[in-house]
C-alpha cells in the first residue's frame, strides 16, 4: 500500500522562488509571490478536482449505437471509438440552421487540431455536428483542418439525448467509457447559464478553450466585449 507523502504548505514553496526580473520592485515581488502561493493552491485543486472525477461511479449505459456520418461513410458510435476504451465527442454549433459554424466553437476546435494526433495517442476523439459531412467537410477544408475527425449526426438522436433534448444547436462536450464491452456515459461539461458568477460568461472548469489560458495571464484578461472571429481584416 502506498502513500502521499505530505505536502509542504503553498507559502512555503512560494518562499523558495528565486525567480527576479530586471528592475522589479520589491512591492512587486511581494505581490507576485503571494499570487505564486495562491497559483500552487489552484494547481494542487485542479488535480484535486480531477482525481474526484476519475473516482465517478460507472454513467448510464448507453442507450443506442447511434448512427452517424464520417468523411469516410457511415459509422456506429461503437466504431467511433476504434481501439480506444475511452471516447470524446465535442458537439459542434454547426447546425443545418447555421450560415456559418459558430466562431468560438471553430476557435476551440482549431486549437484543438494541432493537438488531436496527440490525444488520439491515449483517447478516441470526435467532432460530431447536425449538418450534412458533405457541409462540415468543406469547412474543414477551408479552415485548413487536418486532424480533427467529423461526424455529421443526420437524425439527431445522439444531439437529442447528450446535447439538448430539443435538438437546440448548442455546444456539448461528453466523454464515454468502453469497458467489459458495455458503453457508458462518464462525464460532461455541465455548467451552463444558471452556473456562471455574476459578470461572466458560462464557462467550464477546467476550461477547454486555450485561448482563455494565454488570455487569462495578460494584464487584458479576456476582456467583455471581444469574441473570435471567423475571419479577420
């Protein structure tokens, strides 16, 4: 039997940073240690956090092989997860109803396409939306897309039963677990409208938008009035 060993208090580490820029005040560095303490707490609650979500007790079995379309030809949702015990499906705002994809959504996902041959190394991972492949496929192509997988979900059932029971085109992102042949839900995203704090937008924790990170360390932040673009000047 193992066991953790203790951690040494978050103040106390921040103590040994010897980190020190060019002219920085001490005010400065008084500041910037205390967050540095309040940055070890955030990151030892994270891990925190996703341990208490590996501990979750198995989801609801599945309740259909669901049908969809890829690039390639019809797929089963079972084949969506190849050889892998674990599947990510992100549900893309890229409705029939929709001119154009939904600009954060596409910002997220372009993001996520450098990533996915390294995700794909553990995971299965899937980009499911309600208009036709033909329709998503040359988006893809436009935006220069080589990695992400894309499914359209031509009859809705999985969009009705993961995403919104009234087909809305909103974003979802569900993550399914193969084990002993029987496919079970494991975890979503679960914050919406109701969830958010008073002066921000819904957003999950963790996070899945890198944007956010990077933005999220800037003396800008995010800011309240800025959202990607599709296109820009």
């Amino acid at each position: 039997m193992t066991t953790k060993s203790p951690l040494v208090p978050a103040v106390e580490l921040a103590r040994t940073n010897r980190t020190r820029f060019p002219n920085e005040s001490e005010a400065y560095r008084q500041a910037r240690n205390a967050l540095l303490t309040e940055e070890i707490e955030l990151r030892r609650h994270i891990e925190r956090v996703a341990e208490q979500r590996r501990r979750l007790p198995p989801g609801g079995e599945v309740p259909m092989d669901y049908a969809f379309v890829g690039e390639d030809g019809p797929v089963s949702f079972s084949g969506l997860f190849g050889d892998k015990q674990t599947l990510v499906v992100y549900s893309y705002m890229y409705g029939p109803q929709r001119e154009r994809p939904c600009p954060m959504c596409t910002s997220l996902i372009s993001a996520w396409n450098g990533e996915a041959p390294d995700i794909e190394q553990r995971v299965a991972f899937a980009v499911v939306a309600r208009s036709p492949i033909e329709r998503l496929s040359a988006f893809k192509h436009e935006r220069g897309w080589r990695h992400i997988k894309l499914y359209s979900d031509p009859d809705g059932a999985y969009t009705r039963d993961y995403v919104s029971a009234e087909d809305a085109d909103i974003p979802a992102y569900n993550v399914f677990s193969r084990r002993d042949g029987t496919i079970r839900h494991f975890w979503s995203g679960e914050m919406f409208m109701a969830t958010a704090d008073p002066g921000q937008d819904p957003r999950g924790a963790p996070d899945l938008m890198p944007l956010w990170t990077i933005l999220d360390t800037t003396p800008e932040g995010r800011g309240t009035d800025w959202y990607p673009q599709l296109e820009y000047p």
